[in-house]
C-alpha cells in the first residue's frame, strides 16, 4: 500500500538529518526535524565550548574527504570552493543545501527528543510517539507515521582509564580529544598524545608546533596515506574509481594489501617510521595526514607503543621508555556510541554491534516504520551514505519498496556481523566498517538508482567512460530510477574542473604564459617563411 501525506520524525539536523529532510519532502512525506542545538551541522558546528552529549571538533579541523567525494547527490558545492574544505566552509554548503531545498522551515531548533516510544495502537498503525523537550523545560508529545534517527556517533567519549594505571596520580593536565580547540595552552608543555586516529594525529601534528615535546602513544601502529596523490591530485578522485572497485572484486584482497602497503613505503617506511601496525592495509580504515611524517622526521613528534602505566608527571611505556614532566594528556580513544531515546526492543544486537538490517533497519520489530541514518563507518563521507540511506528509507515508509521478513533480516545481519569481522578489524569502539562503493552500490539496488555499465556502454559510451573511470561521486547514484535528476550527467562530466578550479590562483600568468607561446609559434612561422 502506498502511503502519502504520511508524517516523519527526524532525529537530529547534521548532514544526516539534512538529507534524510530532503529525501522525505522528495516523496510528499511531511517531516518535522528536531535539532537539540540552536543551529544546523550537527558535528560540523563548531563551538568553543564543548556540549555534553554533543559532537565536538577542534578549530582547525578540515575534512580529509575532497569536496566533490563528499557533496550530496543533487547539490555540487561550488566550484570555488577547496578541495579539502575547513568546517566553516562546510557549514557554508549545508546552509546553501538546507536554504535551496527548503528544510529549515520543517526544525524545530533547541528542541531535545526524551524519548521513542510505540503507540497503543502500534501492531495495527507502526505509529510512534515522540516526547521532546523545549529549551524552556516543556514536555511535548507528537505522533508520527515513522522515525529516522540521525543522532550520530561521536557524542560519547570514551575514557578508558583502567587501562592507564596511575591516572589518579598525574599531576598535569588529562582531557579526550572531545574537548580539544586548539593549541592555545600547549606552548612549551611536554604532550602525550593516546590514540593514532584521524583526530589524535590532527592533534599531534597542531600542537607539535607550539609543545617543546609531543609523544603519540598507539597501541596498534596505523597505515597513513596521504591527502595529496600523484600530480597533487586528491587520494580519492584518483583512486576511488569504479575499474578499482571492479579490481577488488576480482582479484586477491592480499595481492592489493601488498601493492597498497609498498606504495605507502615507498614513501616513507612505516617499520624505519615506528608506524607499521599488525594489520594488513585495507583491514582497518587508515589515518589520513600528510603533515604526521614530517612531524616525526623532525622529532617534534616521537612515537612510542602503549601506555604501561602513569607515575606523576612521568609516563611509562611497554618498551620501558619513559617521558617525563609531561605537563598534558590528550585522550584520542575513540567514542562510544548510543541510541538513549530508542526503545531497547530497537536495538537489536549481533556481536559488537547494534544490528541493524543493511546498517539502517531494526530487523526485529513489526513494522518498517523506524529507520537509523548516518550509523556508519567506511573509507569515504557520511553525507553521500545517509542520503542514500535516507533515499532508501522514504521509498520503504510509503510503502513502495519492501523489506523482507523478520527471519530473514536477522540471517542476513548476523551474516553481515560475520563477514565485517572476517575482513576488518572490529572492537566494542569500531562494530562497523563497509566498504563505500559496494555499500553505495547495494543501497542504490533496492531503491533502483544503481548506475548500469552495460546500458551506459550501448547508449553513452562518453558517460559510460566516465563512470568506469573516475571517481565514484555520488552523481553517478541520480543518473537512473527513482530521484533521477537532470543535472547528473553534466555533473560527472565537469567533475573535474569544479576539482581544478580553486587551483587556478594565477589567471593572469596563465594568460601571459599562454600569449607568450602564441607569439613565439607565430614567429616561429615567420622565420620559416
């Protein structure tokens, strides 16, 4: 049965609630989006105050994802724009997304949702109820035909201090990287940094600058590629094509773990670095930081293994090397994640993880009425992820696309569970990985907007060339079915120049350069005659 005019709760207004807005006001569905703070963004509003159970990022972040890899859809982020953009210019788009499209006026701002509960009436309706609270203090209750939560999963930090013995005697300063700004108060402090992820490396390399010693302490090692590929090209635009992704199915996951690994040797050795982990390349979702190897080739960043224990202002590590008179200790520990307003009967779990059908559906409840958008991790942006999560749930709540049955949503998780455990590296802090193209690609097949090489290579073979080709922007998902727009065409095809355009910083000696070779080619010719 095709539902219309049906009403939608949305959880949240970053960029997963942004597309998840659109996607429901695409289809006629009528959503109402509760956002807890004063502002779009979600993650990507910065404040210099950190709020509890908020995201939080620091005030130099720029996304390691390029720009046309990370625009949503239908909405190419102007071409002027960066490549790597700072998160102010972030907000800036999602201002532009939000106002284009009408959104704004579907949030309720400042507005905190309690609870998610089933009506009375849920086995016969798959109604919910959705109690909010008002900055003021006032309890609301509203009705909605469906639910999608796009809360996120960096609001809970995680603190692990009974794995840091002596913690309680540390006589300087210890916060998460939640609650890091900025280098302000590193100036000639000694710094361990705990954790080699994206933000504890980000914070390494920024506070190296002004800290008289940082030490980065992993307990693991990472592999780190670099956001500037061959010919200063973005990593992804060059690499995250579809003719790789056919590659990886085809051959060895082991012959591109070795191909990938030396690559990055190549350029500088991990082992000689102290950087190698155990795990093997495309097993673990690598650091992204062009800056970290200069860092420790200069000594402003010394890497050490695992923290032993914490005896004052001294830190002791495994290999029994010591820092001593560290004044500060960023905890990079990763977050945990929960969904507190959902009814536990939601939550469905399978080994780490909450489990969730294709990483977006309960499996086990009675009606297809609750969907999570934005709860996933791979090598690549949200923002292209939940627009097609939030396409996929819109199309299932009207009632024109169907899921299976419980029985076999639950086999299917549970074989999900065990082939992300087989092929990545999973903890209680990281229950999650995907690869991007085939979890784009299988998402956009049950709604029907999967790009089809054959039919483009019969009737556009430019187009086809393309897509097999270049990088797997989220164009290439509007191209065929259901949201088909226009414009994808023309956007795949000058992908590249809107990549090129902020490059283009000197027009004037380009001009000059270009009237010089003509003049010389035409005097060239006269001394020929």
């Amino acid at each position: 049965v095709t539902k219309t005019n049906s009403s939608v709760a949305i959880i949240g207004a970053g960029p997963s609630g942004l597309s998840s807005l659109k996607a429901c006001l695409d289809e006629g569905l009528e959503p109402t989006c509760f956002e807890s703070s004063d502002d779009i963004g979600g993650l990507w509003k910065f404040k210099e105050v950190s709020e509890p159970n908020r995201a939080s990022i620091y005030r130099s972040l720029t996304i390691n994802i390029s720009k046309e890899l990370m625009c949503y859809s239908d909405f190419p982020i102007p071409s002027d724009y960066p490549n790597y953009m700072h998160h102010s210019k972030i907000l800036k788009y999602f201002r532009m997304y939000a106002e284009h499209f009408k959104l704004l006026q579907h949030i309720r701002f400042q507005t905190s949702v309690k609870r998610v509960q089933q009506r009375p009436d849920y086995t016969r309706t798959g109604q919910w109820e959705v109690v909010t609270e008002t900055r003021q203090g006032e309890e609301e209750r509203d009705v909605f035909d469906a639910v999608i939560c796009c809360s996120g999963h960096y609001t809970y930090p995680n603190l692990p201090f009974n794995d840091f013995p002596g913690i309680e005697t540390f006589e300087g300063k210890y916060f998460h990287s939640w609650d890091y700004k900025g280098p302000d108060n590193m100036s000639g402090k000694r710094v361990v940094v705990i954790g080699i992820g994206n933000s504890g490396s980000d914070i390494a390399v920024e506070s190296s600058k002004f800290a008289e010693q940082v030490y980065m302490s992993t307990r693991g090692g990472a592999w780190v590629i670099r956001q500037v590929s061959d010919n200063g090209i973005p990593v992804d635009m060059k690499y995250n094509t579809r003719f790789v992704h056919i590659l990886f199915q085809l051959l060895p996951i082991n012959f591109f773990n070795w191909f990938g690994e030396n690559k990055l040797n190549a350029m500088y050795d991990h082992t000689m670095y102290a950087l190698k982990p155990k795990h093997r390349l495309f097993s673990k979702i690598p650091v992204i930081n062009d800056d970290l190897p200069l860092k420790i080739l200069s000594g402003a960043v010394i890497i050490k293994p695992n923290v032993k224990e914490i005896q004052g202002s001294t830190v002791v590590f495994e290999d029994g090397s010591i820092a001593e008179k560290v004044d500060t200790i960023v905890f990079a520990t990763g977050y945990n994640y929960d969904f507190p307003f959902l009814p536990s009967n939601a939550m469905y779990k399978s080994g780490h993880r909450v489990a969730l059908y294709k990483h977006v559906f309960p499996p086990n409840l009675e009606h297809s009425t609750l969907a999570v958008v934005g709860f996933i991790h791979a090598l690549g942006a949200i923002m292209p992820q939940a627009e097609m999560q939030a396409r996929w749930a819109v199309l299932v709540f009207k009632g024109l696309k169907n899921l299976p049955s419980n029985q076999a949503m639950i086999k299917a998780v549970e074989q999900d569970t065990k082939d992300i455990e087989k092929h990545y590296i999973v903890s209680k802090l990281t229950p999650l990985q995907v690869d991007f193209v085939s979890y784009m690609d299988d998402i956009a097949g049950e709604i029907g907007a999967r790009p089809s090489l054959l039919w483009l290579f019969f009737t556009d073979y430019p187009l086809f060339k393309k897509v097999l080709w270049g990088p797997v922007t989220a164009y290439q998902y509007r191209l065929m079915g259901p949201g088909k727009w226009s414009g994808a065409r023309h956007a795949i095809f000058t992908q590249f120049d809107r990549m090129y355009q902020p490059l283009k910083t000197r027009k004037f000696f380009f001009l000059m350069l270009k009237f010089f070779l003509k003049s010389s080619g035409d005097r060239a010719k006269t001394i020929h005659h």
